[in-house]
C-alpha cells in the first residue's frame, strides 16, 4: 500500500474480530453482520456521499463483479451515512443489486465504531474484508475521499482467505 492507505483504522486492525452491528438497507430491511458468520465472507464498502461522482463509479464497479464475488462465497455491502430514502433513489439510478446500508441514525454509530469517520464528518472510503469466522482480514482507507480503490487489490485478498 503506498501512504495514501492505511490498513488499520483509529479502533480496529487487520486481525480484530469485527464488531457486530444491525443497519437498514435502502429497502428499510434490517441486515445483521452476524448473519453471515459461518456461512460467507463480507466486504464492506464504507462511501462518504450518495450520488457524489467517485461513490456513483465505486459501486457499479462492484455490481460489475459480482459474480465473481460470488464465486469467493463473498457478500458485498456499501455503507454510508445516507437515509434510506437517499440510498434506494442511489440504488435505482445505479441499477445495483447488493444491499446499500444506511448507518443513518444514530448518525454515524457503525462509521465510528470502525473508525473510519473523516476529519469532515462523513464516513472515509474504507474497505474491510470480513472471513467467515468473523474476523478482519483485508482493510484499507483511503485519504482522499476523491480515489477510487483498485478492485484487483480487493480480490487479491480474498483470494489468501
């Protein structure tokens, strides 16, 4: 990673079992963590802004992969700070399939508890790959809310799980 990631946050690091938390999707259905446990790897995408010009590439770049998350038992999830509201107008235009997250109230509860809130208040554009037991295996956050991360970087961890 060159000094523009991090692969540990302010709280958590590579190794840490992640925390658990419950959010709604766009569609207002409750998603648990712990519902993946023993049964598939999780990515969680944390983006700054609904509808922002890098969030809006970021996501459908996932949704283009898909499959081949799929194919490392893998769930992809966004989370942002959006209302649901926002998130499932986003979701439409984008045409994505994956659950979009609202950590919308309490504002923030599961950005802070991972750490990844910018200096600005909203969430950092951070990834985290969560194995099937539970624990971080793969995080990275980006400094500048305005890069996209590399995907292959994100396989490429999946691929050691």
């Amino acid at each position: 990673m060159d000094s523009k990631n991090r692969t540990e946050t302010k709280t958590l690091k590579v190794g840490d079992v992640a925390p658990d938390f419950t959010l709604k999707t766009a569609k207002g259905e409750q998603w648990h963590l712990n519902d993946f446990r023993g049964k598939k790897n999780v990515v969680l995408a944390f983006v700054p802004f609904a509808f922002s010009s890098v969030c809006s590439a970021q996501l459908p770049s996932y949704e283009a992969e898909l499959e081949r998350f799929h194919d490392f038992d893998t769930e992809v999830v966004s989370i942002s700070m959006d209302s649901t509201h926002a998130l499932n107008a986003w979701s439409q235009s984008m045409h994505t399939t994956f659950p979009l997250l609202s950590d919308f109230y309490p504002q923030g509860a599961v950005v802070d508890l991972y750490g990844v809130r910018h200096m600005a208040g909203m969430p950092e554009r951070a990834l985290f790959v969560i194995d099937k037991e539970g624990v971080i295996r793969y995080i990275e956050v980006q400094h500048s809310p305005g890069e996209m991360p590399d995907n292959e970087d994100l396989f490429e961890s999946l691929r050691k799980l």
